[in-house]
C-alpha cells in the first residue's frame, strides 16, 4: 500500500516534507519538500527514490548543516522515524 506522511521541520530552510513510501516493500516512492535549497533537495529526492526507509535513514541521521547540529537531509531521517513509529 501506498502512503504519505507529512513532516514539519525545525530548525532548517525546509518548513515541510512530505515522503510518500510502499509499505509492503519499505521503500520511498517520493519526496516533495516546501523551502530549502531548490537543487540539493532535488538532488536528495532523485538519490532516495526507490531506497528502503531503513537504509535512508541511517545515512541522514545526523548530518550537519554547517555548525548546526541539524540539516534537511537529518530531518528526513526523522521522518522517517516518526514514520516507523506509526508503521509499528
């Protein structure tokens, strides 16, 4: 089944994510995202397409954005971690 969910950020240029994945294969089908650097997160969005959530994840967590200990790649894998948690 196909689903989406909606993530507000904190803390980045991007104000919102939304990751729409397969939840029998666990992968990302799309990511569509309001504010932030136009190219990098069209780059970010052509790089997960067809990723397992899991895998995604562990690749963002964490990535800072300069000295903040935050980014737009890190509140993805936040994402999907509230998306895990809802999924379970």
């Amino acid at each position: 089944m196909i689903k989406s969910y909606k993530h507000i950020c904190h803390g980045t240029c991007s104000q919102e994510m939304t990751v729409t994945y397969d939840t029998e294969s666990n992968k990302i089908v799309d990511l569509n995202v309001i504010g932030g650097c136009s190219g990098n997160l069209r780059g970010i969005r052509a790089l997960v397409i067809g990723m397992s959530l899991q895998n995604v994840h562990d690749r963002l967590l964490n990535i800072k954005c300069g000295s903040r200990d935050n980014s737009c790649p890190h509140q993805l894998a936040l994402a999907i971690e509230e998306i895990n948690n809802l999924e379970h």
